[in-house]
C-alpha cells in the first residue's frame, strides 16, 4: 500500500509539474492537498512520512477524531476542510483546521470566528463559489462574494485567503475553472490577500493549473477508489 501510495503520489506530482509547464507556472505555486477521506489516520500518518503535509476531509464526523489521532502520533499535518459545513460543525472544526476552503454564507462566518478565536486559531479561509449556481452542492452565487469576503475580512480571528469551487457535473473543467479564475480575480480587486484559488481534482487538475489553481485537491488519483460510503 506505501508503495501504490509512493507511485501514485510520484506520478500526481508529475501530473502538476507537466501542467504547471504547459502553463509556464512553476510548481511551487501548486499546493497538493491530499483529500483523504474514507480513509483511516494511518493513511494520513504514511502521506506524512512521504512529504505530503496537507490534508483534505470533507466531513467533521470523521476528520475531528481522524485529527486527533494524527495529532496524538505527534505528526504535524495542515488540515484542510473541503466538504459542506454546518453552523454547528464551526466549533469541532475550528479546532484542527488549517484552512476551511468551503465558507459559503454569512452565518458561518460569524461562527467560525467565534470558534476560532475561543481557540486562539486564525484560520484561513477560501469562500466556496457555485459556478452554476445550482446551491446543492454548496457555495455562494459569484453576486455574493464580495459581501461575503468583506464579512471574513471584517473577523480578526478569519484569514481571508481565497476561493474555491468544484467544476459543475455537466460543464467542461475548462469553462468552470476559467469562470472560477474570472471571479477571483474580480474578488481581488477589494481583497487583494484573496490570492489562493483551490481547484481541481483527480480528474480535472490540469485545467485547474491551466487557469491559476494554487491549490489541487487529489484523493482517488493518489488513493485509489473510495469505499462507497453506502
Ligand atoms: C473528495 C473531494 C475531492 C477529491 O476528489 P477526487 O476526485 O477523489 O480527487 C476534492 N474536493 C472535494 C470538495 C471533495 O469532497
């Protein structure tokens, strides 16, 4: 299993590095964020032992205690949070994540920060866009980003960073992502710390790096197919 982990990690690293040169950026600018979800801390514990430092869970039911065991094997990961979140989840994240890349709506920013500065944390956070503006996936209209951002950027104990999104099922990764660079940059007209763009998965991370993803989110590409979650 270390080793499949090795050689897939060897082949997403030249994955993005072909990218990013097609792209003429240089790697460095790409951060791999190891989504490893379904999959236990012993996972997380071999990333570790191979470089990777940056983690992505998308539920808090499994990433709080899954946090926690990492912690207590005294390795030092940076949790990012990918998934949904839930007013009530704010606390319980707060508490083990590096970066939380899925704010969405008002009422979580206020919650997050609560928690945050409770915790003497100060996360950084991504604010999720809908590209289709379909909501059942989760993310802001790009109209409301900018009254979002200001909301984050307003809290003391929140680091506004950037953006995220996930491509909508039915568009092309290119045309979602190039929309996604699109809003960014418009973001940063009146937050210019908003640099970070988290885009791309297994699937569609070339497009991703084409059109400035300075985050890449990777889970079946470097772990295999997830167990269904059934
Ligand atoms: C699971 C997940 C990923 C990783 O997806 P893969 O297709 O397995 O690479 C990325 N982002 C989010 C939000 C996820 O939930």
């Amino acid at each position: 299993m270390t080793e499949d982990l090795a050689a897939n990690l060897v082949r997403v690293r030249a994955r993005i590095a072909d990218a990013c040169a097609a792209a003429g950026r240089r790697p460095e600018e790409v951060r791999l964020v190891a989504v490893t979800k379904t999959h236990p801390a012993a996972v997380v514990l071999r990333l570790a032992s191979l470089g990777v430092r940056d983690i992505g869970e998308n539920r808090d039911q499994e990433a709080a205690p899954k946090a926690a065991q990492v912690a207590a094997a005294g390795v030092d990961v940076r949790w990012h949070f990918v998934g949904q979140l839930q007013r009530n989840k704010c606390r319980s994240v707060a508490g083990y994540a590096h970066a939380v890349h899925s704010v969405d709506r008002v009422p979580l920013v206020g919650a997050l920060a609560r928690a945050a500065a409770d915790r003497g944390r100060t996360p950084d956070v991504l604010l999720q866009v809908s590209l289709d503006g379909d909501p059942r996936r989760g993310g802001c209209l790009p109209a409301d980003l900018v009254p979002l951002a200001d909301e984050v950027a307003s809290q003391p104990a929140l680091r506004l960073t950037g953006v995220m999104a996930v491509a909508p099922m039915d568009w092309s990764p290119e045309r979602a992502f190039a929309l996604l660079a699109d809003v960014a940059a418009g973001l940063r007209a009146s937050h210019p710390q908003a640099t970070a763009i988290s885009a791309g998965m297994s699937h569609d991370l070339e497009a991703a790096v084409a059109h400035g993803a300075t985050h890449v989110r990777i889970g079946t590409a470097l772990l295999g197919n997830r167990p269904s979650l059934g």
